[in-house]
C-alpha cells in the first residue's frame, strides 16, 4: 500500500493554521441569509460529460475586450485540434464583464456554439448576472447554453482542484 508522505516546509503548519481561521471567520461571517449560497453540486463535477479525457483546461475570461474574447476562442479551437475533442475537457469560466461573450446577442455566438458542440464548457457566473440586473433593472439574455454558476470564482477553484490548468489569455 503507497503511504502520502508529506513534506513540510518551515512555518508551513503555520500557515495552514492561519489559512483555517481566515476561512472559519469567513464562514462565520457568511452566515447570515444575505450572503448563504446554495450548493454548487454542479460545480462538483467538472468532468462529467469527458470521461475519457486527459488534458484539462480551465480558460478564465473576466474582461468585456473584444480580442481576449477572440484569443479565448481560438485558444478552445488549438486546443482541440491538437488533442481531439475526446481526450480534452474544456472549461472557459466567464465572470465580470466577461460575460459578455455569453450574451445571447454576442457576435460571437456561432464560434461560442460550435464549441459547445464540440463539448466545451462556457460557464456564466450568475452573481455577475444579479449585480447587472440589479443595477439596471433589465434581464440578461444569455446564450441559452451557457451553464450558470452561482460564482464564476468558485467554479475555477473546484476546477483547479480537480487536475485543470488554468489559463487567463
């Protein structure tokens, strides 16, 4: 049976200690009703749908410029070609104003649903969503097959954690 061996660094335990008091703070803080957020059960999961995949790629877009846009695009296209659509899980996780490649009026639209097609993921952070609905007061029409994410944020952490490679074009 292979043991874990774990390796510490000085002051290491240290910072765990102190990573786990910021967090149950934050937790304790986070409490109350206005900021409690469902389970993201969805988010779990990143895999699903690739089971067969050996390249995992998180791509985060979280501004509205037109070319990072096009460069996250072509970067899924690359990314594909060079391993095939089976062996890669893509994942391009949108929040801020980088929602807007998600708009369901984004000129971008038919490469957004080629892609999908493809079997890339274009995630939408829902908390983006409320806050320009909010300040507006008008809906967002979204690309109706964008998954929605409560946190964009949250949605890159679970993916990291589950063997992705984030890039930020």
């Amino acid at each position: 049976m292979l043991q874990r061996l774990r390796v510490s660094r000085p002051g290491a335990d240290r910072v765990r200690e102190v990573r786990r008091r910021i967090l149950t703070a934050g937790g304790l803080a986070a409490g109350s009703a206005a900021f409690a957020l469902p389970a993201r059960a969805a988010d779990i999961r990143p895999d699903e749908g690739k089971p067969f995949a050996e390249h995992r790629l998180a791509l985060q877009l979280s501004d509205r410029a037109q070319d990072k846009q096009e460069l996250i695009l072509s970067v899924c296209y690359n990314i594909l070609k060079a391993y095939g659509p089976d062996l890669v899980a893509i994942d391009v996780v949108t929040f801020g104003p980088g929602i807007d490649l998600l708009r369901a009026a984004s000129p971008h639209r038919a490469r957004v649903d080629s892609l999908i097609a493809q079997g890339v993921r274009f995630d939408v952070c829902m908390n983006t969503v409320d806050t320009i609905e909010r300040e507006t007061g008008k809906k967002v029409d979204l690309n109706p097959q964008a998954q929605k994410v409560q946190v964009g944020v949250a949605r890159i952490i679970d993916l990291c954690e589950n063997r992705y490679v984030l890039v930020r074009p």
